[in-house]
C-alpha cells in the first residue's frame, strides 16, 4: 500500500530535521521526504494523510516494557500490549525475561517474537535472562539465546548476589560482543517498598537506602573497567547514581543507562496518602534525586527515556501499599511524558524526541537486525516507521480508555498536577497502519 503523508512537521532527531516537508511511503519503506509536488504523478498513493498542524516523527522506540507473556496473561496478554504500544507511537520495544517461564531457553524466545511478528503491531526485541531462571547461579546459553533473537541479557529486579558468577557473565558477554542489562540494586540492601526518608519514615513503610543503588553501581562499573563488557544500567533513580555513571562516562567506560517515566517526573511525596498506584520498583526518591534525573537526561548522561510498562492487575493493586504488586502501565505515556520533560526542561523538540528514538536505538546498537537497522529515524529507504502525533493536544488519562490491561498509572491522579502534551493520532509499522485516533 502507498501513503502520501502531505504537509506535516517532520522532525528527524537522528539527522535534525525540522521542516513542514511530505513523507512518501510504499512497500513499507520511506521513499521520499520533501516536495512530493515533483513526482506526485508516478506516485499513486492509495491513501493520502492530511497531516497539517501535526508532527511526523520516527516510531517511538522503548528499551523496557514487560508483555506478560508467557505465563502471566491474566495481567497483560501480547495482542493487547503490542496495540498499546501503537496506540502510543511505540514501533519498537525491547522485553524483559521475566515471564513465567522465565526467557532462558531458545524456543521461548522464538515463540514471543514469532507471535509478535504475526500481530504485526510493533517491533519485539527480548532480553534473554543473565542466569537460569533469574535465580543468580548458573549462566544461561549466551550464543543460543541471541540465535534465537535476543538482543541483550539481564537479572530484571533479581540482583545476582555471587559477584564471581556476574564477573563470569560479564566476561563471557564481552567475549562476544554481548550487552548486559542490569538494574544496580544491592541484594541486601533493597528490600523495602519505598525511599529512604522523611515521607517513609512518616508512613510507616521500610526503606530502600539510596546506598542499594550506588554500592550495586560500584560493582558494575568496577566489573565493567575490568572486564570491557558492554553495560545498560536500567532505570536509574538518585542524584548519586546519576553522578557515578557520568564519572564513569567520562574515562571511556562503554556504559549506557536509561530513567524511566516514573522517576523522571514523580518523587516520594506523591506517595500521597498510601496510594498504591505510587508502589513503583525503583521507588520513587526525593525531589533532588529527580532533578539530577532529568538534568542527567538532558546532558546525556543518561541515554534513554523508557515507560517501564508493567501491567499489573487489579487484585494485585487494590492491596495495602507494602503488599500491592509494584508496577505501572505506560506505553501509551511515553510520547507525552517526554514532550512534557522537554518543555519543562526548555528543550527542543528534537531533543525530548531524540531520547526516546534515535538515541535508545544506539543503545542496542549491533543487536538490531537488518530490517530494523534504521528504526528511530526517518530516512528515505528505511524502513517506514512512523508516528504521527498532535503536540497541541493535551489530554487527561483515564484508566478506563487505556489499551492496555494494565489500569494502573500513578499519572491518573490529580496529586501529580499533570495535563499531558501530546497525542498519537496515527501509527505506522514497516509502512502498515497498526494504529489510528480519530480528531476529537
């Protein structure tokens, strides 16, 4: 099918486009930006999408959205997560290994992407697990699980405690060109189910010390400078942390790192009066720790902005906050939790797009297949990855009108202050609509 996108903003962070110019699309692939006016003629567009007033951006790209699939459809089924994907511009999405069974094995790994592919909604990358069944023991099979499609290995939220077994990892990885995944949390030290600090305190609730962060962060990057191996630091939560990755940075370490949506615009006080849809792993810090999060967003400190989508079930939410499962959806709030950081931050626009397309794609770096070699961009003969979306229109969530199964998002409340930017109209995958929103 052809598509003529005629007179949108299209803004290319990879290239720093920003012009109200056309996108041609056919077979799937981007065959022309700019004045169509020249070849309309040998161009018959079976649809033309009048995109005035809108913005053309590439698909957006996510490097951490839990599917629940396999093993725990109850909570979010593929069909429905890859739609919410699209209904929030998301193209590309990279998913962690903790199902049930746990993405140890090949055949799993091969059964996940071939469902996706067959739903046709978005782009599925897996995370392969670090060690068998997460349990921090015995190393999965590295070669075969990127046979098999993964692009990366990781413990999730499940630190491995035997620091020669995550040396072992790590050398095995960059023995191979491998990336390792990990969230810094000190096994012992991150058991609570809030920060560290005087709203804890108040609450009553045990605390997570900012120190099982920066001890674990310690350890990876001294692993890292011995070893060589590739490292993405996931969802990054203190102003400390922030401090130890640009350190690191900074001599050459080949660290990358990422903040989720969460930490990048909430604190421990919107905890509010025990709200569970506040229970978010990593929790949520100080007000402090979230501007060094979005200051280390903005110098590129910090590499990428992710939903860490977790669809969480109703019966798992309605608990007391220590009990309720942590965990939020967010695919359809990534756009516009970005555009809100960027205008908050003054930034162009570019910019607040950039690090949540271009820049996560070269955080996979390698690991992407040929067909997706040009995600998080919109280059004429790539692939025709798009979202369309209007920047002028602010909207509320409502839990009841989100895609996903997941209900549950700390931005539905009114204590978090917040009319998000931004909203998907359309979405393309490799040229086909996978999603499309009627002007209110």
């Amino acid at each position: 099918m052809k598509t003529l996108i005629r007179n949108g903003r299209v803004v290319d962070p990879a290239s720093g486009r920003d012009e109200v110019v056309d996108v041609a699309i056919a077979s799937g692939r981007i065959v022309r930006i700019g004045n169509t006016a020249d070849f309309t003629a040998d161009f018959a567009a079976d649809r033309v999408v009048d995109a005035t007033g809108l913005v053309v951006s590439p698909g957006l790209v996510d490097l951490a959205a839990r599917l629940r699939e396999p093993g725990q459809e109850h909570e979010g089924m593929l069909e429905s997560e890859l739609a919410a994907a699209a209904a929030g511009g998301v193209t590309s999405l990279v998913c962690l290994p903790d199902t049930d069974p746990v993405l140890d094995e090949p055949g799993l790994v091969e059964m996940l992407k071939f469902r996706a592919r067959k739903l046709s909604r978005c782009r599925v990358f897996p995370l392969g697990a670090l060690t068998r069944k997460l349990e921090g023991a015995v190393l999965t099979e590295m070669a075969e699980l990127t046979e098999a499609g993964c692009v990366g290995f990781s413990q999730v939220d499940m630190p491995v405690r035997d620091t020669l077994i995550l040396l072992r990892a790590m050398q095995y990885a960059s023995t191979y060109g491998y990336t390792v995944w990990l969230r810094p949390l000190d096994a012992w030290l991150g058991g609570g189910v809030a920060a560290s600090g005087a709203m804890a305190t108040r609450l009553g609730l045990s605390g997570v010390p900012v120190q099982a962060e920066t001890v674990a962060l310690h350890t990876i990057i001294e692993l890292a400078r011995a070893t060589g191996a590739r490292v993405h630091l996931c969802r990054l939560s203190s102003s400390a942390g922030v401090a130890l990755v640009r350190a690191a940075k900074q001599v050459g370490l080949p660290i990358t790192a990422d903040v989720s949506i969460n930490s990048l615009h909430l604190s421990d006080v919107d905890i509010g009066y025990f709200n569970p849809d506040m229970r978010l792993v990593p929790p949520l810090r100080q007000g402090a720790d979230r501007e060094a999060l979005r200051q280390g967003l903005a110098d590129g400190t910090l590499d990428a902005l992710v939903s860490d989508h977790n669809p969480v079930a109703d019966d798992m939410k309605q608990l007391p906050f220590g009990e309720a499962e942590p965990g939020a959806t967010g695919l359809e709030l990534l756009l516009s939790l970005a555009l809100r950081w960027g205008a908050d931050s003054g930034l162009p626009l570019t910019q607040a797009l950039a690090r949540v397309t271009c820049d996560p794609v070269r955080v996979l770096g390698s690991a992407l297949d040929s067909l997706a070699s040009s995600a998080g961009r919109l280059v004429e003969g790539g692939v025709a990855d798009i979202c369309l979306f209007d920047p002028a229109a602010d909207w509320s969530v409502s839990p009841a009108e989100l895609v996903s199964q997941g209900k549950h998002t700390p931005f539905a409340f009114a204590s978090t202050g917040m009319a998000l930017p931004g909203r998907v109209r359309a979405t393309w995958v490799a040229g086909t609509l996978a999603f499309e929103r009627t002007a209110a």
